[in-house]
C-alpha cells in the first residue's frame, strides 16, 4: 500500500528532550519524512507521515492526527511504504509498544521498516524505573506491571528482527521523561566495519603535556590513526618523548614550530599552521585534536578507523564530537605514571564552543577554515555533518601541580593578546580572577561509569541535548572559597594600611 504524503495541519510541537533529539536527528540527516506510528487502540495501528520541514518549523504535535494519517488494523501489520519515502525518513514510535494488543506483529514491523529508514527512535516506559523501589518489592508476582527493562526490550527486538548492536538507553532529567527507554536504530544508525578503510590523520598541537601526551597518541595508534605532531617548544620533556614514539612507529610526523619559542600562545598562527598543514595531506579524513583528549567511537564495537569509514560510507564529510570533561579531585591518583583511567569523575563539557565540536573532517584536498573558530568547527564547501556524536574525554588538569603549571605559567600569561584581540580563551577568565586553583570535590562532578555510562547518557553523548551551558570554564568550590578568603585578605591589609 503507498501512502499519499501531505502537509499537516498547523500546532505546536512540544520541546521535550526526545522531540528536540527527534529534530535534531532530521536537521543533520537531511531526512525528508518523518513517519510517526502510535496505538489509538490496542487493535489498531496509526502512521502518520509529515514532511520534516513542518515538524522542524514546529508546526506538529505528533501525538495528534494530522492529514497524512491513517489507521490499520494491527493483525495486518504496518503498511508497504515506497523505498523512495522510507530511505529519506527518520521514523519515530514514543509509546506504542506498550499498549498494542500484539508486541511481536508491532516489533516485526518495525523491524522490517528499520533496515531501509535512515534513523529510527522507539521509546516505551521502562517498567522498574517508572516505580520506586519500595513499589517494586512490595508488588505481588502476578502484579508485576507489563513492559519491559532495558535489557528485556533489547532481547526483544532482537527476536523480532533487529541487529544485536542496537544503541540503547535512557531518557531522564526532565520530569515528564523520567524511566523511558530509547533506542536509537535505522539504517545510519547502526554501524557496521566498511569494506575499505579509510586513512585517518590526526593533528596534533602540543605543549606541555608530558604526562599525558604518550597514552593520546598510543590510544590514536591503537585505533587506526596515523599521529602528527607539532609541538611548540615543550619545556617538560614533551617532545623527547614524542621523539620516542616516532622511533617507535607509533607517531608518524614530529615537528617544532619554525617561529622557535616565544611568551605568547599563539593559536591562531598554530591553526592557520594546522589547516594548511591538512591540506597537504594525502589522507581521506583529517582530525584535529589536543594533545589531552581521548577520542572514541560512538559504537562499541567499532575502532575510530572503522567509523570514520562508516560515516564516509553514507556520504558524510564532518564529524561532531561530545566532550566530557575529567577533572582531578581530593582522591584522583595524582601519580604520572598511571592511566587516565583513574579519573572517575566527570562534567559535561558546557560552553558554547564544547557542544560545536566539529573536529574531524573527510580531506577536500582544498583549503577548510579551522582557525575562524578557534579551532572547534572546520568550514568548507559541500559540508554535511553526520547525526550522531562521537565521544572526547578531555582531561585538562590532572593534578595540583600540572593544574597550576598549566592556568599560571603556560595560559594566563600567554595568551592576553588573543584575549583582548579576538575575545578567545574567555574559560580562563574566572582562573586569572581567583589566581588560585583547588581540587574538585567528588559531588561536584557526575561519576564516570564505563560500563553504564552509554545507556545512562544515551542523548547527551549522542546529541549534547540535555547539557546545560555556560560561557565560562566553572572552578571547583574549593577554588572559589580560597580565591574568596584570598580576595578578602588582600582588601583588609588594604584597609589597614596609611594612604
């Protein structure tokens, strides 16, 4: 059966975490259609197909028919959509899974429709997060309520036809979304090893991060990432080390800045170097990354190298990334020689800049802007970012002394010109401010899970929806108080000395 697609009536969308990840899935895929399928009865099945433009433009409200509605009978299962509507569609079905009479005729379809949508979203109350623990223990075993756990759901669809790597988590922190679980599926969505791998280069500017600057580039190597390095004459033994892993084949280009040492931090003049440096390369895809970050791919079983190449696969040139930021606390292992691993405390990173992180790219062999933004979006023409985020764990300060050798000797001082002249590195403000930084406390941070982590925080990571933001780089309290009491100390000897 072929469905007439039409425009819809006019109203007003809700702006839920899951209506905005919805719209923000149909801005970057380009989706045409946005097929909604919802239970008005336990019998009956309704689809609902809406041209995305109305639904982005929020002209409608999807648990209401519009004119492109219909309804079937559920024993006859979802209708035969025309591949020309379903390849260009993000289909959606919030709640329905609950309440039709059959589970498995919905799920089959659902699946059939999966493996030609570009993206699909399901969600269905999970049945033990939606009670309180009291409720649940003191349920009888014949009122256990219908539905599903997380876990239950995905042995569901995966007997119902879906590939076993579904992405699948949990919707929270607003009150009407409380205990739903999402999963994520369609045809971009889950990812799958390309035929031919693409070569990969990252770019990386150092200075200073001794530290942590082996295990970057040992993780990039480990993913399939050829490394380049420039550094900007290190004085903590940064580049001997990078001398060393070029010996060892782990680092493919080594250089120092032709414009030797110099007290200014100059990052205009090193990304300008950087997006120059990239177009040179004869490498499919270019990555510029710092010289503390992580990078890894959004599904599990895939290498940075392998879903790179499965972006490029779909036609994407441009990759988003979500920032975690780790920090040290009063109990973070503040040996050098450990992983960084032992940082089990994160926030979101939340400044404007952190939640625009389009930092790697399918190489044009043509000039791309990365400088114009300060590093954190590259411009170039034809540009399309895929839907789903990749992930950074970034660790800026690691420890009390490379925290202080970092803001107060190797930032701050360096980098006022930049400031005053273009309105860049306004996260170090608060710092120069204080001119004091201190350990965060456990409880200011969210506890880093890598086990639950995915699921837990499965629109934030994919989408930064979700994440509040700030425009400055947010202390500890402890870094607060201190600049605080140091603040006030300096005004009474003020007071107290003869004019």
């Amino acid at each position: 059966m072929v469905i007439d697609v039409s425009e819809p009536k006019q109203g007003k969308a809700s702006r839920s975490h899951i209506d905005q990840f919805i719209s923000f899935i149909l801005n970057r895929s380009a989706a045409d259609y946005l097929i909604n399928i919802s239970v008005p009865a336990p019998d009956k099945l309704r689809v609902s197909i809406v041209s995305s433009q109305a639904f982005l433009a929020e002209s409608v409200i999807l648990k209401n028919p519009s004119e492109s509605t219909l309804e079937f009978d559920l024993n006859n299962g979802l209708p035969e959509l025309e591949d020309k509507v379903l390849r260009r569609a993000v289909v959606v079905c919030l709640g329905a899974l609950e309440n039709v009479a059959c589970h498995d005729i919905l799920g089959k379809a659902l699946a059939s429709y999966h493996y030609k949508c570009l993206f699909m979203l399901i969600t269905t109350p999970d049945r033990v997060r939606t009670m309180s623990v009291t409720q649940c223990i003191q349920l009888e075993p014949s009122n256990v309520p219908k539905g599903w756990t997380a876990e239950e759901l995905g042995r569901f669809l995966i007997g119902c036809g879906f590939p076993k790597q579904l992405l699948l988590g949990y919707v929270s922190d607003t009150p009407d979304e409380t205990g739903l679980i999402l999963v994520v599926a369609g045809h971009e969505a889950l990812a799958s090893r390309p035929v031919t791998r693409p070569r990969v280069a990252a770019i990386i500017n150092l200075f200073n991060e001794a530290d942590v600057i082996e295990e970057v580039v040992l993780h990039l190597a480990e993913q399939g990432i050829e490394v380049h390095l420039f550094d900007d004459w290190s004085t903590d033994g940064s580049f001997e080390i990078c001398q060393r892993l070029v010996e060892s084949g782990h680092c493919r280009v080594l250089s120092r800045n032709a414009h030797g040492p110099g007290k200014d931090y100059k990052w205009m003049k090193i990304l300008q170097r950087a997006q120059e440096y990239a177009q040179s390369l004869t490498a499919d895809w270019i990555m510029h990354c710092d010289a503390d970050e992580i990078r890894y791919s959004p599904w599990p079983d895939l290498t940075l190298q392998d879903a790179i190449g499965w972006v490029d696969s779909l036609g994407y040139s441009a990759i988003d990334f979500t920032v975690m930021n780790f920090f040290y606390t009063n109990h973070t292992d503040a040996s050098p020689s450990q992983k960084l691993d032992r940082f089990k405390h994160f926030a979101f990173g939340r400044q404007s800049a952190d939640l625009n992180q389009i930092k790697a790219w399918r190489n044009p062999k043509l000039p791309v802007d990365l400088a114009s933004s300060g590093g954190h979006d590259v411009q170039f023409s034809g540009r399309r970012i895929f839907p789903l985020k990749f992930l950074m764990k970034h660790y800026p300060l690691r420890s009390q002394g490379q925290a202080e050798a970092k803001l107060f000797r190797d930032r701050i001082p360096r980098i006022r010109q930049e400031r005053n002249e273009k309105g860049w590195h306004i996260h170090y403000d608060l710092y120069a401010i204080l001119n004091v930084v201190r350990p965060w406390r456990e409880f200011e941070l969210t506890p880093y899970n890598p086990r639950c982590f995915p699921e837990e925080f499965i629109i934030e990571r994919l989408s930064g929806i979700g994440i509040d933001t700030v425009e400055h780089l947010i202390p500890s309290i402890e870094t607060v108080l201190k600049g605080a009491a140091s603040f006030k100390s300096v005004k009474e000897t003020r007071d107290k000395s003869p004019l």
